[in-house]
C-alpha cells in the first residue's frame, strides 16, 4: 500500500541519494525538479482520493460482498430538503447515513431529530465545512470534529464513531486529529457528483452505471435536484433487485460506541 510515510520516507532518500552522487558526478539539477513535482503530484493524488487510504485508512465499500446489496449516504445537511430526503426514504422502506455538517444542525436541530427517529444513522462532517479544512492544523481540526460530536450526541446520546472528511481530502493533520478521537473515515465509491452540477440526467446516469454489490453511494441533502435524482435512483434499485442496507451493516461496524 502507497502510504504518505512510505511515499516520504523513499523520496527524501532519493533526494539525499542524488545529493551525495552530485559529490562525485555533476546532476542537472532539473532532476531535482522533476523528482520533486513527481513527490508533489503523489502527495496531491493521494490526499484528494480518499479511497487511496494514502493518509488515512477509509472505508469506502465492502469488496467481499456479491449480494446485490448497497448503502446510501448523505452529505452536508441537515438542510430543509432533508425532510423530502426522508419522506422518499420511508416510502421505500429504506434507511440511510446522514454526514451532518455542526453549524447546519444548529440550524435544524429538529430535522436532526427526525432523521434520528426515522431510524437512519448520523456521522460527523465537521462543523464549518469550510473549503480551507485541509489546511488546518490537528488542534483546529480536532476542535472542529469534537464541537460537531457535541452537537450529534446530544440527539443520539451515544458517542459517534463515524467522521467523513469536507470534499473527502485527508492530509497528516486530519490523520493526527483522528488518531486522538478515534473516528472510523467512511467514504464511498459511487460518487453521484450532485454537489457539483445540477443536471439530473448526469448524475443518474453516473450513478446506476458504477452501481456494484458492496458500494457506497455518495449524494446531498441540501438541494432540490439531488431530491429528484434520489427518487429515481431508488425506483432503479427497486427494479434491479438491489437492496439498500446501512453503512453499518454493509461495513460491519458501528455507527456509535457501544
């Protein structure tokens, strides 16, 4: 596995290895170059993929499952569509993940509540979801994850063992911040892209062509389109045969300490 400390570890000894060779044979020191953006490109590719495990280990779908069984899970809410995300969700009998960003639930304290008594689970998505996230330091990250916790555990009285990263970028901070607050990382592998365009053609169409037993399904509760796309999708799945089970049971893990 392609870790950020391995990556780094073999890198620095490859810069030192040409520095000590440069002693005895001249280097264009365009090399340097290259082998650096190279160690750059990495770093990027790796903390952008959050299925990369490269800073931290995710869980992103279960490969071992062949029954035609999926988890479906929400990001960035809670938000006024949340209550047509749920009313969709009950019509077919299906429970979800919801990944709460703090100062939203703030703001919808009771539509929290519902998704809780619904029966659907909840993770912790910070709780500023702000675009400089993975420039923070551990302490501001950590802060963030535990004041979003606060918020959570007050509807669910169980401490939460789920946390999705903002854009689902992961940086050595964040894998420091996690490693003092224990959170398991969820990801996904089917990336719906509703939070980015509002075509709904698209977004299905990507949707049902990655669909696969064991996946994650990543969509939004926070806009009338990804709405639309969610009912749709359902019935597809009706329709196929496919069946929609919890992160927890799809991961076999647990949503809150026991």
């Amino acid at each position: 596995m392609i870790t950020h400390k391995n990556t780094s570890l073999f890198f620095v000894f490859l810069l030192l290895s040409l520095v000590l060779v440069n002693l005895f044979i001249v280097i264009n020191w365009l090399w340097l170059i290259v082998i650096v953006l190279i160690w750059l490109g990495i770093n990027a590719f790796g903390s952008a993929r959050i299925s990369s495990n490269y800073h931290v280990k995710a869980f992103c779908n279960n490969p071992l499952e062949r029954e035609k069984k999926i988890a479906i899970t929400f990001d960035d809410g809670p938000s006024v569509f949340t209550l047509e995300i749920l009313e969709l969700l009950k019509k077919h009998n299906v429970k979800a993940t919801f990944f709460c960003i703090g100062k939203n639930i703030e703001a919808h304290p009771e539509i929290l509540k519902q998704i809780i008594a619904e029966g659907h689970s909840v993770g912790n998505h910070s709780y500023n979801h702000s675009p400089f996230f993975d420039f923070y330091n551990a302490k501001k990250i950590k802060t963030e994850i535990q004041k979003t916790d606060e918020l959570l555990e007050k509807f669910t009285s169980k401490k939460i063992n789920f946390f999705r990263p903002p854009y689902g970028v992961t940086t050595p901070s964040i894998r420091r911040a996690l490693k003092q607050t224990g959170h398991k990382v969820i990801g996904w592998n089917i990336r719906s892209l509703d939070g980015g365009t509002k075509n709904q053609k698209l977004i299905f169409n990507r949707i049902i062509k990655r669909v696969s037993p064991g996946g994650i399904v990543l969509l939004h509760d926070t806009a009338s389109h990804s709405v639309l796309v969610l009912e749709q999708f359902l019935q597809f799945l009706q329709q196929n045969n496919y069946e929609v089970i919890s992160v927890e049971e799809l991961l076999n893990l647990n949503a809150y300490e026991i």
